[in-house]
C-alpha cells in the first residue's frame, strides 16, 4: 500500500511536536544553565538548533513520501541512465534493458588535422629509427599497426638495449579519442605523450629534445618535410610532437561488427554476442567502458578517467600480481580506463600485461570492479542497509561460463574487420 500524505503527516506532526519538546527542554534546563544563558539567549539558541530540526523533519517526510515501499533496499541508478533515453537497437526481446544509447566510433578523432601534410610528416615520425639512441627502434616497435593491432604482443614494453619496462604496451589505434594517456594518466594529451617514449630511457632512450632535433636535421629529408607542414624548414621537438599526434588522430578504427550492427546492421551481430552486449549494460561494464570509444577516459564522455582496481580485493588479482606495481607499496592503484576498441586483438591485458586470455580479464573485471562472483572464486556473503534501516544479506551477482563466452563475443565484436583481417593473413588462417 502506498503512503499517502495525510500518512506523512501522521509521522512527521507528532515527531515534530516531540522533537520540540526535547529541544526546549534540553536548551533551557542543560544547555542554557551550563553556558551560563540570559533568558533571551536561551530562546535564541533554541530558535538556531530548532531550525535545523524542522529542515531534518522535513527532508525525512519528503523521502517518505517519494519513497513509498519503505521496505524495498534503497537502489541508487547510475546517472548515466536518467540522462540517456534512446532505445536499444536491434530486437527488443534480445537488448531491453535499461535506456541507454549504444553509439557508432565517429570516423575521425577530436581535432584530427586536416593537413594531409602534417599528417604524412606524422607518419614518417612515427617510423622513425633516428628518434632511438641505438638508431633501431620506432614508435611502431611497440606500436605495431597491423601485426599487433597497435600494440606489441608482449606483457611488457621492450626498448632501447632489451631493457624490459615495467609496464604493458597499449594499442595506438582509437587514442585520439583518450582524453588522458599512459596508463596512469599522466599526459593530457597526444602531443604531451608523444615526446615521453623517446627520451624514457628504457624506451627510446635519447638524451634530450635537442638531441632528438639535431638528428633529424641531419637528415636530408625532413627539412622540406617541416616546411611542407608547418611553412618553415625548422625543426623542433614541439613540432615533432605535434606531427605525431596529428598521425595518431588519423589512426581509427570505426569499421567493426558492432559499429555495423548499430548502425541498421541487424544481421551484422550473432545470438552469443547480442547477449553479451545486453550482460555488459546489465552487469555494470558500461558504468566506466561506455560511449563509441568504450572508455570513461574518451574525449567524447564526461567521465573520470581513472578507476582505481582493484577495488574489490580478490584471488584472481593477487593471483596476476595486479594490486602491484613496481617500487610503489602493494594495493590498488588509480589507472586510466582503457579502451574496449579491438580488445579481442591487442592482449595480454592490464598494466603488468600477465593476463593472456581475454575470458580471464573479463572474470578478473567482474570481481575486481563489480563484485560480481565468476566460477572458480567463492562468493562473499554481502550486506546492505535497507530503506527502513535494517541490516539485509544481498545474494552477489553472478556470472556463468556461458555469461562470459558471451561477453567475450560481443567485446570481440568491437574488433576492427581491417585489422583482423590483417592478423588473420599474417598468421596464414
């Protein structure tokens, strides 16, 4: 039965009149005489704690009366579902859930250049071996574009000399959209990231901008490469990076099943990943991976870019080591949230890059992030305080091996069909 008004006021009149009646005996027999009060500041002082009984009262009663099923376990949505109202696409029976509005990779990046100049210097950077102190490396060392779909392939960087880094390789493709770079973050933009490998001293290894501007000086090519960019043959190591950015801007993926498939596409989707794209927006992935680019770290969401993970401890991260870091104290630490784009390709995954399979990153998000139980880990018993103040056990969510099949089908569906079919020829299948 619902709580009417005249029920509220039932509840809160007689409250109100208790209330006061504690008040102004509290005030006048305790209060006043241990401060020593006049008369007047006795009632004054009772007005000023009266006050901010009334606005207590009255904030209880409004509840109560929005909220009428006081023994329901108060739910708080996320935002993101008040804001968004578009339908799912595709088949109602298979997607409804709850409002939200699956959207397409734009096919440029935020302030991609329009230089096709500027964009091929970009380029030419990028493969560049005179920006390693050994002269071998390249950006595409550890940015392969086609046979690593923009990343390495290994659970950590290699550099200058062999020297191993301490943390995974993140793919180039779809990272004009990151609105922070690094996987701490720490660079604000493509043009703050891109000078960072070439004078990390594991990485590239060069000694400074200057040292990396009197190399490319030396080579013939480059001054009308920059006067063809930027009007003037000057090279500098601000204009180095900003050639690599705008190539970066121009690396994007937006020809996957799933872009297809929201798009009009209906057939563009099997069944096994049509329910792994509903179990990702009902078991919470799209809380922090959402928007075209997957990612709460994307110029085109509004989000907080870092998450801190684990933020459920568990087996599964102690397992992989992911509550470390190297030289820092153990526990979760806060990183960028990735991009799901061609996930499927660019493994081994997370900041240590010791997890291999695709279906295990997916077992160690849900625990670690949405304290969702996954087979192999026991769940905990959990509790939560209700609408009438009661202490009430709340069975943990769950996910299956068939749950998680799916949800690694629909997340291999946001893979680039270029790329794939690009890895597919190198590896003869």
């Amino acid at each position: 039965m619902e709580t009417g008004l005249f029920d509220v006021l039932g509840v809160a009149g007689p409250a109100l009149l208790l209330a006061l009646v504690v008040l102004v005996s509290m005030v006048h027999l305790e209060l006043g005489p241990f401060t020593h009060l006049e008369t007047p500041g006795k009632w004054l002082l009772t007005a000023a704690l009266g006050a901010g009984v009334l606005a207590f009262i009255f904030k209880m009663s409004v509840a109560l009366y929005l909220n009428p099923k006081p023994d329901r376990l108060l739910v708080l949505p996320h935002p993101d579902f008040s804001r968004r109202a578009a339908a799912l696409p595709g088949p109602a029976a298979v997607l409804q859930y709850q409002p939200y509005q699956w959207q397409a990779l734009p096919a440029r990046a935020p302030g991609a250049a329009t230089d096709p100049a500027l964009v091929e210097l970009g380029r030419q950077l990028f493969n560049e071996t005179a920006l390693s102190a050994d002269g071998r490396l390249t950006c595409a060392s550890c940015h392969d574009l086609l046979a690593a779909a923009g990343a390495d392939g290994q659970p950590q960087a290699v550099g200058i000399g062999a020297q191993v880094g301490p943390r995974n390789s993140p793919t180039v493709w779809n990272s004009g959209f990151q609105s922070v770079l690094f996987w701490d973050g720490r660079a604000p933009s493509l043009e703050a990231q891109a000078t960072g490998p070439i004078l990390n001293p594991v990485e590239m290894g060069l000694s400074s901008g200057a040292e990396a501007e009197r190399r490319l000086q030396a080579l013939p090519a480059y001054g009308p490469a920059f006067r063809q960019a930027f009007g003037d043959p000057d090279i500098s190591f601000t204009r180095v990076a900003r050639a690599l950015a705008a190539y970066e801007r121009t690396l994007v993926t937006a020809d996957s099943p799933y872009d297809r498939y929201v798009q009009g596409d209906q057939n563009a989707l099997d069944p096994a990943q049509l329910r792994g794209m509903r179990l990702f927006q009902e078991t919470g992935c799209i809380n922090c991976h959402r928007g075209p680019a997957f990612s709460d770290a994307s110029l085109l969401e509004k989000g907080a870019p870092l998450r801190i993970f684990p933020a459920f401890p568990n087996p599964l991260a102690r397992r992989y080591g992911l509550d470390q870091e190297a030289g820092q104290p153990p526990g979760p630490r806060a990183w960028r949230v990735p991009s799901l784009r061609n996930v499927a390709l660019t493994g081994p995954y997370f900041h240590n890059g010791r997890v291999r399979e695709l279906k295990e990153a997916i077992r160690i998000m849900a625990v670690s992030q949405l304290d969702v139980a996954v087979p192999g880990v026991t769940p905990r018993q959990r509790f939560l305080f209700g609408a009438d103040g009661q202490l009430q056990s709340v069975a943990q969510r769950s996910l299956s091996e068939a749950d998680i099949d799916d949800l690694a089908a629909f997340l291999d569906a946001l893979s680039s069909a270029r790329l794939k079919t690009a890895l597919s020829g190198r590896s003869g299948a």
